[in-house]
C-alpha cells in the first residue's frame, strides 16, 4: 500500500505554507516593526535603543530554532568547524547589514518609501545571483514576474494615499542597503546550502548577532 504524502508535502499544502509564511515574514516589516518600537517608547532616533530591540529579537528566533530543530532531528544543532565561516559571512550580510541599516532608516523613511524600495529585493537577488555569482539566468519569465511584482508594490503604494515619496541618506538610503544586503544574502544562502545544513546555518547566524552590535547595550 502506498503511504499517503504528510498534507504539507502535497501542492494544496505547499502552496498554504508558503502564504503562511509570506504573511508572517511580511509581519516583521515597516508597521509591525513601528508599532513595537513605538510601544517602547523608543525615540525615533535613538540608534542604541533600535539596536536593542533588534539584538533581543534575533536572539529569541535563533533560540528557537536552534531548540526547535534540535528536538525535531533529536541531536544538538551545533556547528563544526566548517560551519563556522559561511555563519560568520551570512550574519554579516543577512542579519547585521540587512537589519542594521533596516533599522536606522526605518524611523527616518517613509512607510512608503520604504515598501517600494524594498519591492525591489527579489529582483536585485536575481540580478546578483546572474551577474555576479552566475548561479541563476536571466529569462523572460524571471524578469516580468520580478517588474510585475514590483510594480504592483508601488502602484498600491502611490495610489494609497497620504504617504509622501522622498529620499534621504539616512532614511531612504539606509533602507536601500538594506535592501541590498538582503539581496546579497539571498543569493548566499543558495550557495552555502549547497554544502552546509541550512537550518543550522540560518539558526546560528541569526542567534550569533548577540555577540555583534547588540551586546554592549545588555549590561
């Protein structure tokens, strides 16, 4: 008799999954990001502060899933020795680049600003990963679902309302960063992956930026 596939292994299941998880990533954007930094009473630019709350949020994730998937594999999530470079290089660009400077923009962008310039991160990744890594290549397909998807993005945004589009250095420009760190990390992971348990790799880099920019503002 032939098993029965788990429901999340099906199409119906994968395709629930990935909205999911889509609802939840999107959740850690611009509103909910503003609404918890604001429920802190954190000034808007009190860089220190920011940091703070973005060590203490990274720390909590790369616990749980480093516990999670530790109970999950019943074997301890630790890294060897080969493990230790590609988690250092990752957290640099995914974890300390992307959300240091998502950070320090944030308060001093525009939530719409914001939005369409990180609209823009999928298709940057694609770019990167064709023309500078050579992992992917640039077809039709590709490039429409990329200009589509973000053109949607800024047309909600523009014909939304009150918010006003504009640029600064460290506003605008810390979110584009950002945005690039992010591509770039993107394109990293596919690589690592390759060679390297990808739970445990996304698990201690994200844990790890305790260590980093945060750790002077927890004593």
């Amino acid at each position: 008799m032939e098993s029965r596939k788990p429901y999340l292994a099906t199409l119906p299941g994968l395709i629930l999954g990935c909205l999911v998880c889509c609802a939840l990533w999107g959740a850690r954007l611009s509103p909910a990001s503003r609404s918890v930094t604001g429920s802190l009473a954190s000034p808007a630019h009190d860089s220190a502060s920011q940091l703070l709350f973005a060590g203490l949020r990274f720390t909590l994730a790369g616990a749980l899933v480093i516990v999670g998937m530790s109970a999950a594999q019943r074997r301890p999530l630790i890294p060897q020795a080969r493990d230790i470079k590609p988690i250092f290089v990752l957290s640099l660009f995914q974890t300390i680049g992307q959300y240091f400077f998502f950070y320090l923009g944030l308060s001093r962008a525009s939530a719409m600003s914001s939005s369409i310039i990180e609209a823009s991160a999928n298709f940057l990744a694609i770019l990167f990963a064709a023309l500078a890594f050579h992992t992917e290549k640039l077809n039709t397909p590709k490039v429409l679902g990329c200009v589509l998807g973000f053109a949607g993005v800024a047309l909600v945004n523009l014909s939304g309302a009150d918010g006003t589009f504009g640029f600064t250095l460290d506003g605008e420009g810390f979110i584009l960063a950002s945005t690039v760190a992010g591509a770039l990390s993107t394109c990293l992971i596919g690589i690592f992956s390759r060679e390297h348990d990808g739970v445990l790799l996304a698990g201690w880099q994200i844990f790890s930026r305790w260590r980093g920019p945060y750790r002077h503002r927890a004593f």
